[in-house]
C-alpha cells in the first residue's frame, strides 16, 4: 500500500531499454526486465492482498451487526414473553377480584333475601295486631 502511495506522488516516470556499456540518458534508477516484473508482480500481489483485507473487514462489519441484530431479535423475544406473562397474571387478578365481587350463587341469595323479607313482613303486621 505504501509502494503504491509513494508511485502516486512520484514524478513521471521515464522508461528506456540501453544496452550493456551505454550510458543512462536520465539519472535514477535502472532495472532489468526480471526487476520490473518483481515490482509489477509485487504491486498485483498488493492489489490481492488489498481486496482480500478488504473482503474480511467487511466481512468482520457484517458479523458484528447480524450479531446484533440476532441480539436485539433475542431481547425483543424476551420483553415479549415477560409482557405476555404480566398481562396473563393481570387477567387472572381480574377474574380472582371479580368473582370476590359477586356472590358465588346470585338467585339463592335472591330467593334468601325475598323469603326473608316476606316473613319479616308477616312478622311485624301480626306482632301489630
């Protein structure tokens, strides 16, 4: 990555084939042709390596947020069961309070009470005679 930092801010570069005993038409570097395919197999090698990296940070971003999506589906699955099971002990207080409410046997209290309101009725009009 660096190599191909420092070629991107290089000046232009010159290239020329010389013979064995000439002299170099520029100052610099001179490479043989096994030298330049090195380098050329070293920049693809580091264009591999690049997109291998590449592929794996954003493999490792994508694990982590499927990580945490399955996370927040767990805690979301749990509030709801905890939710369903309050609202299930609610009701059952509910009906508990409403059958505390009202009498267990509604007609046998009415038939009670107007039996004994008729007796107590007869009572007092003979205890007036």
């Amino acid at each position: 990555m660096i190599f191909l930092l420092s070629l991107a801010l290089a000046d232009i570069p010159e290239y020329t084939y010389i013979e064995v005993g000439e002299p170099a038409p520029f100052s610099g570097r001179l490479f043989n042709d096994e030298a330049s395919q090195l380098i050329a197999d070293q920049i693809e090698d580091a264009t591999e390596a690049c997109k291998i990296q590449m592929d794996y940070q954003v493999g490792m971003v994508l694990a982590k947020k499927n990580e945490q999506i399955a996370e927040m589906k767990s805690e979301h699955k749990y509030e709801k069961v905890v939710l369903a099971s309050k609202i299930e002990g609610q009701q059952e207080r509910i009906k508990k309070l409403e059958e505390l409410k009202t009498p267990p046997k509604k007609q046998l209290w009415f038939s009670l009470g107007l039996v004994s309101g008729v007796a107590i009725t007869i009572s007092i009009a003979k205890a007036v005679q």
